[in-house]
C-alpha cells in the first residue's frame, strides 16, 4: 500500500486520491506525507518569529522555514525591531543622564514601554492571522531583505 503525498491517505498503487482535487491522480510515496514544514504553518512560524530574536534567527537559518517568503519577512522585521528598540532604549538612557533632561525620562520610560510592547503584541498577532503588518520604516527594509 501507499500513501497520498498530498494529505496522507492510504490508497492502492497508482490510484487516485479519493480526498483530494477531485480524484485527481496523486503522487504517491512509500510513507505517509510529513507535515510541512516540521509541524509549523507559515502563520505560526511568523508569529513565533517575534519571540525574541533567537526564533527569528533560527528561521532564517533552517531549510523549510527560510525558503518561505512569509517567514522571512516576519524574522526580518523581529529582528530589526528589536535593533530600533535596544537603540531607543540606549538614546533614552544617555538622555537620563543628562542634567534638567534627566527627570523627564521618568515619565517617558513607561510610556515607551508600553508602546513597545503594544507594537509586539500587534506584530505578533498580525503574524499569526497571516498578514504582513509592516512597521513604517522597519517593514519597508525587512520586505527587501525577504524578497531577495
């Protein structure tokens, strides 16, 4: 016996899949289909992608998940989010030092803070419905790097 090499249904050699396309004549393999992609889907890989850097590194890096336009550009963007925030953070801790400056950092930090993490959950939600929510800046530049 064989197994359909679209949704893994045990058919007859050389039979048509009676599950997919209609009945259309299916390839089929001595084992039953892996799940694409590890197990993954696109939109699961992208939102995952957000979870600090370390996942989007890894999904430029493995086979299936780096040949995926849709994954590439969520890792991307994590990535240069989390660049654009540690230097937010950096400019905002040198103007914390800074004499008559400094105290007014004490209400921006929270703020920015909040904005950050508003803009993640975002990213991260957006990713995960499967679209391509493009930071301003950030999307612009991540969209070229995953098309190329």
């Amino acid at each position: 016996m064989a197994f359909c090499a679209t949704c893994g249904t045990q058919i007859a050699d050389g039979a048509t899949c009676p599950k997919c396309a209609g009945g259309a004549v299916q390839g089929v393999s001595a084992s039953p289909a892996a799940p694409a992609a590890a197990g993954l889907t696109d939109n699961v890989a992208g939102a995952l992608a957000y979870v600090t850097i370390i996942p989007a590194i890894v999904f430029l890096v493995l086979e299936p998940f780096n040949k995926k336009r849709f994954v590439r550009f969520h890792a991307f963007q994590c990535i240069f989010f989390a660049i654009a925030w540690t230097v937010l953070w950096i400019i905002l801790a040198f103007i914390g030092h800074i004499p008559f400056l400094g105290w007014a950092t004490v209400l921006v930090w929270p703020l920015v803070s909040l904005a950050g993490f508003v803009i993640w959950l975002i990213l991260v939600l957006k990713a995960y419905q499967g679209q391509m929510f493009k930071l301003p800046v950030i999307g612009d530049i991540a969209e070229q790097q995953a098309g190329a």
